[in-house]
C-alpha cells in the first residue's frame, strides 16, 4: 500500500484514453497500490447486462450502448467509497460524461499514448472492440486513428491531468499518477 495525502480528497481517480491506451492494466495496479477499489465501467456494463460490448453494439447498436454506458457512469459516480476507474475510450466524448465527471473529482488523468503504438497493439486485438473490428491492417488502424483521435483530443484534455505513456510502462505510469496526486493541490 501506498502512502497519499490523508489530508486531500482523492474518493475518485478517473482514467481516461483512447482504446489500448492501458487504462485497466493501469487502473488495477493503482488501485492496488492505493489500497482502494477498483472499477472497470465496461466490465460494469458486461455484468449488469449479462452481455459482452461487443454483443451490446451488435444486439442494440451503438446509440443505445452509449445510453447504457452514461447509466452506469451515473450509479457508479455516486459511490460513496475510495475507487480508480477506468472508462471506455468514448465514454468522455457523449452526453456531456467530462463535465459531469468533472464536477465530481479533479482526479481525472487522460494516459496519452503516441497513435503507432495503439495501432500497433489495436490490431491485434480489434475483435473485442466493435468501433474497429471492420480495419483491415495496421496502416488502416493507424489512419483510422489519427482522424479518430483529432476528433476525441478535445473530450480526453477536459482532463486535468495527462501523463505521457509508451503505453508498456504501467509501473511508471502509475508512480506519475501517485506522484501527481501527491503534489497537485486542485
Ligand atoms: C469504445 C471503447 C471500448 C468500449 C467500446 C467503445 C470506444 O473500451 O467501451 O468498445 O468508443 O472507444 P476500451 O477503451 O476499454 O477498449
């Protein structure tokens, strides 16, 4: 267990990032660290519906994934307890998540990963995630990001903080977050 400020609320750290970006291997080994819960919203989302994302978008579509996912990003908000979450690459860009997310914590961290590394790491792993599943090689990957993320950049720099990650550094990655938190007063 890590030792943080007792003085300062830190109830709820928020990770956020484009898919691949390392947000739940992250989120697990900081919660750890912290000695405090941790949450993934997707797999939330996968227990209350008894259904893969995946199945989500291809049963109800994506419009009714959304929906589902600002549900559960409400109750989930609302814990009264000490927790890392660690949303869904698009969980910021829909229904004004980063405000409401904004006005429960300052604790927020967007993990920015350079786009060839999540092309790199995407492709190999598209078949979970229905927004990419459809690209056919990695230079596709890699186009289909660049313009994907210029268009999400603004929702994921409503965070208030970003840390720089290669995306294979989740140790430094966390001690960034710890570090950050011990020494930014918001
Ligand atoms: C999505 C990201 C996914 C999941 C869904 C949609 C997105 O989460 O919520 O497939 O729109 O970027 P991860 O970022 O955990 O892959």
């Amino acid at each position: 267990m890590n030792s943080i400020n007792s003085s300062k609320n830190f109830n709820i750290i928020v990770l956020i990032g484009y898919m691949g970006s390392g947000k739940s291997s992250v989120g697990k080994k900081l919660a750890k660290k912290l000695d405090i819960s941790f949450i993934d919203l997707d797999q939330a989302i996968e227990k209350k519906y008894n259904k893969t994302v995946s199945n989500i978008f291809s049963d109800l579509g994506e419009i009714e994934f959304r929906k589902i996912e600002k549900k559960i990003l409400i109750k989930i908000l609302d814990y009264k307890s000490n927790f890392v979450l660690s949303l869904g690459g698009g969980t910021p860009c829909y229904s004004n998540n980063m405000d409401l997310i904004n006005s429960k914590t300052k604790n927020t961290f967007y993990l920015k990963v350079p786009i060839q590394k999540l092309s790199k790491r995407l492709y190999s792993r598209k078949d979970k995630r229905p927004i990419i599943s459809h690209i056919k090689s990695v230079e596709e990957m890699n186009n289909f990001l660049a313009k994907h993320l210029f268009e999400r950049y603004p929702f994921y720099e409503k965070s208030n903080f970003v840390i720089d990650s290669k995306r294979d550094d989740t140790i430094e990655v966390v001690n960034k977050i710890i570090y950050t938190l011990n020494n930014n007063s918001l």
